[in-house]
C-alpha cells in the first residue's frame, strides 16, 4: 500500500480549508462593511471596491493561508483532519517558492489537481510543477 494521498482525502482536505477561508474572508469583510457604513462615504466606496473583489481576492487568501501552513506545519488544519500532509518529493520539508507556486496553482487552478488521478504518485500538476507529494500523516517517501 502506497502512503500517497487519494483524490477523497485531498478533496476533502482541501474543501474544509476552502470553506474555512471563506468563512473567515466573508467574516472580515462583512466587519469591514460595517465598520465603513458608519465612518462615511469614502470608506463606503472602498468597502464596495473590496466586496466587488471577492472572487478574485478569495483565491489569494487560500494560496497564502496553504502556503503559510505548508511552510510552517507541513498541512492546513484541514489536512490535519484527514490526515496528510506536503512533502518535497524527496520527503523533506516543502520550502517557501515551492508552497507558493503549489498553493497559487492549487487556489487559481484546482482543475490541475485532477492529474493525481493517473499518476502513480499521486501528484496533482501543481504538486508536479513545485516539486512536491501530498503523503499520508507518517509515510515514508522512497525515491524510484
């Protein structure tokens, strides 16, 4: 049995950071909408160029709250939860450019992840491109 992670625990994974982004996203700038209707007009008209940017902020906050976990713990809490995390391909600790790159691709183009699906790695084209393995929590990665 291989100790790459499958498509179920890496979708779900990556649904519960999603999901969690979004709540907090969605907290803050409802506080920031708030906060601006009462300080006036300016600041209201800031508050909607920042609401009207959702969809596109959205995807920059996921990338840096993966790479940030990533970088620091080796997994998002949600990979915690399904137990797995990201390794180089040789197994050590994935570096800054490397999280970055996967998590910018993972956050703008999640379609790319489908690739794990006929690798025999497991490795979606974001963890191909960044030099990376998404492995069950306590899997060793042997080169070959």
């Amino acid at each position: 049995m291989s100790g790459y992670a499958g498509l179920v625990s890496r979708t779900l994974a990556y649904l519960i950071d999603t999901l969690t982004v979004a709540v907090l996203a969605a907290a803050g700038a409802t506080a920031f909408g708030l906060v601006a209707s009462v300080v006036g007009h300016e600041a209201r008209e800031l508050a909607r160029l920042i609401l009207s940017s959702y969809l596109v902020v959205l995807p920059a906050l996921l990338a840096v709250y993966c790479a940030l976990f990533w970088v620091l713990a080796g997994r998002t809490p949600g990979m915690a939860v399904v137990g797995v995390r990201v390794v180089r391909a040789d197994g050590g600790p994935v570096r800054w450019l490397a999280a970055l790159v996967r998590a910018l691709l993972l956050a703008y183009f999640p379609v790319g992840a489908l690739w794990l699906i006929v690798d025999r790695r497991h490795q979606g084209l974001p963890d191909k491109i960044a030099m990376t393995a998404v492995v069950r929590e306590g899997a060793v990665i042997r080169e070959g």
